[in-house]
C-alpha cells in the first residue's frame, strides 16, 4: 500500500485501527520544538525573508561558543521517555483500583510539534502539483485523488525554513514523481503491476534519475521509450526543476538517494514473486532504503543554503540522517494499520507475525522502535551540531522539523479521513 493509498484508503472499523488513530491524533508532542533549544521554540511566521526562513538562533553560535550555550553544559540533554505519564503507586507498589482501571499504559509517539502550519501556502503548492501531474500523465483518471490527500500540505509543514511557493512545489514534485514510481510499477494503484518487469522498468526509469547516454544511432529509441512512459516523464521534469533551485551536488545526492530506493523496490518485487513474508530485521533494512529520505535530502535545497559536501558524506551524519528517515516511515507504517488492507506488509504486522503478539502489542513495540530512533537522532544529532559548520547545525535542526512536519501531516490526514467515514 503505498503513500496515495493510504492517504485515500478508509479507516478500518475494529478496535486495532481506532487505537492507532487514537494514538496518532494524540495531541502530546513530547519532543523538543527546536532541536538546538534549551526550551521549545518555533520559527517566527513573519518578519522573514521569502526565500529562506533560517531556525532562531538561540544563544550564541560560533567556533568556541559552545560552553556558553545552556543545553551544552551539564553533560547530555534529558530526553522524555516518550511513554504517557505511569500512574503513581501505592506504598508496597500496589496501585489504586481507580488508577488500575485507566488499563495498560500506552506509548506516545517521540515526535516534535510542527514548526508552522500555513494552510494558504499548502493549499497553492497542492494546486499547482495537481496541474503538474495533469501535464505529465501521472495517475490518469486519478487526479481528483492526488488532490485529495493533499501533499502540498506535507511539503509545506516539513519544509518550514521557506514560504516560498516556487521551492516548495520543486520539492513537491520530486516527491510525487517518487512516489509514482511505486504506485505504476509496483504497487498497481495507477496501471496493473507487472513484478517480474520491475527490474527492466526500474533501469530505465533510472536512465533519467541519471541521464544515460547511447551512441547517436540508438539514443532516439531510449528517447521514445522515455517519452512514452508518464513516471519517467515526471522524473525528469521533477529532476530539471529542482535544478533551477538546487546546486549540483546537491540534485546529485537525491540521485544517489533514488538508485537505493530503487533497490528496495526492487526487494518488494521478490517478496511479492515468491510469496516470502521478511523477518523483522530485514523488513527494517528495506525501511532503512525505502523512506522518506530522498524527500528529506532537499531540506537545505528548499531553505536556500547548502550543507559542505564533507559533512554531508561524513558517517556520523549519514548515520543519525538516516535514522531519522527510518524513524519517519514507521510513522506511516503505524498509518497504515488503521487503513483497509490486512495483507499489507508493515512493521507492526510483521512483528506480531514473528514475535507471536497481539496487533495492540505489535503496535506498542512498534512505537518503541520508532522512539529509540527519535531518541538516538536527537542525542546524536546535537553532539554533532556542538563541532559541525553553521550550515551542519541547521540541517540537522531542519530534519528534526521535517519529522514533526511528516508526523502532523499523517495526523490530519488521519482525522480528515476518519471524520468522512
């Protein structure tokens, strides 16, 4: 089930999915608003340039400043355990019969609040990604729905360093090409899927993520297989937007980020071919390869900066950046459990599968995991952030606003689905 899908699908009607709507319309954010503030804090909404809307600085900044800043005294910075608040016991550990009675104490989702919500800005960026998809052919017949579940205002609540229409519909159609990929070739929500093709169709879908050059002779049959095929047209006019916008390295790194997507789609394909359900820790390693990071790596694209080259490839950074989006899309895979589609491979269902729990406490281990990586990226990425360039500690405080950003969107999207069933 992939992202329009699920986006669109009905809520289910039996108590697994009214707990897990419950839990991601929970209104606790227990995360840090601002990952390098000692309190939370949000990005003004006004009073800032068009083009970019840089994080607050919040104390001072600088090679050597790094004891005078609050939260980088006293050794790591205290984490909430991301668990609703246990009941008080009683002397002996015995609790009340009242407090029993509240029942087994839920997780809560380790996620910060969302920096700006500006319906107006998604609602323009939402319109012109519908009539981008008109023009290139992508989910024929369907358009109606790709308005419906409202990316537009997904781009514009993870991405709120710029209010700039132009960056953030960039942005947005990169993501929408992405997406189609899985939708056409894979999970046939906009044409009959076809796995034993994926291989061949995924190749030459990648000959226009990185531009293949044939010998003259044979280049305009490439050409009219490309021409004729509305993901890769999409892709390519996605690609050469963003470059108006981005620096080359940059476009480069979200072509890197697509030949691995690439990859666990092509993973997907052998699971669905020979009928092999993955064990945890692979369907993890897939989650790590197929997320949210190829939207994430445009973070400082949108913003208008880019982040050094060194750091960006430096392990550390590669390490908490991809935490970060794994952690992203169990959030979706928790979505996805309160929708219409129980043979839909997800965290929560494999790990019921495997560990022989109930749906309620494959949800809960499921949340633990989501939280240990929330967790870890946070500590993480502000040691990084004290040693790293300015543009470093922006970055990562941009991820950290780019998962509170993904997690409101899932919730509304959540609640308007479930006030339409």
């Amino acid at each position: 089930m992939t992202l329009i899908s699920r986006s669109l699908a009905p809520v289910a009607r039996h108590g697994l999915a009214e707990a897990v709507t419950a839990l991601l319309l929970d209104p606790r954010r227990p995360g840090r608003g601002d990952l390098l503030a000692p309190v939370p804090s949000a990005v003004p909404s006004t009073e800032a340039p068009r083009a970019a809307r840089p994080f607050a600085a919040t104390g001072p900044t600088g090679l050597g400043t790094s004891a005078a800043r609050p939260w980088a005294r006293g050794g790591p910075v205290a984490r909430p355990r991301g668990r609703a608040e246990e009941p008080a016991e009683r002397p002996g550990g015995q609790q009340s019969r009242r407090e029993a009675d509240k029942g087994p104490v839920r997780p809560v989702l380790y996620c910060p609040p969302a920096v700006r919500d500006d319906p107006a800005l998604g609602e323009t960026v939402n319109d012109r990604l519908v009539a981008w998809a008109g023009e290139t052919g992508i989910y024929p017949g369907r358009i109606d729905q790709v308005r419906a579940a409202d990316f537009g205002r997904l781009i514009m609540l993870a991405h709120p360093e710029t209010d700039d229409a132009d960056r953030l519909l960039a942005a947005a159609k990169c993501a929408l090409s992405e997406w189609a990929v899985d939708d056409h070739y894979l999970d046939g929500e906009a044409e009959e899927p076809h796995p034993e093709l994926l291989g061949r169709r995924l190749a030459l879908a990648h000959s226009v993520v990185d531009q293949a050059h044939l010998p003259v002779r044979h280049a305009p049959e490439l050409e009219r297989v490309v021409r004729r095929d509305p993901v890769m047209v999409a892709l390519r006019s996605a690609l050469a937007n963003l470059a108006t916008y981005a620096t080359t390295t940059q476009v480069q790194r979200l072509r890197h980020e697509l030949a691995i997507m690439f990859v666990a789609y092509n993973q997907e394909a052998v699971w669905a071919t020979t009928g092999r359900t993955p064990p945890v820790w692979e369907f993890l390693t897939h989650r790590h390869e197929n997320s949210f990071v190829p939207c994430m790596v445009l973070i400082d694209a949108v913003a208008g900066y880019e982040l050094p080259q060194a750091e960006f490839a430096d392990p550390r950074v590669r390490r908490v950046f991809t935490l970060a989006g794994s952690a992203s899309v169990i959030v979706n895979d928790l979505y996805s459990m309160a929708k219409e589609d129980p043979a839909d491979f997800s965290l929560p269902r494999l790990i019921a599968a495997e560990e022989g729990c109930s749906p309620h406490e494959a949800v809960d281990r499921t949340v633990e995991l989501h939280d240990e990586l929330m967790h870890t990226y946070e500590a993480e990425a502000a040691a990084l952030a004290l040693t790293g360039s300015p543009q470093l500690r922006r970055f990562l405080a941009g991820v950290w606003a780019w998962l509170g950003g993904s997690r409101e969107w899932h919730a509304g999207t959540a609640r308007y689905a479930a006030t339409a069933a």
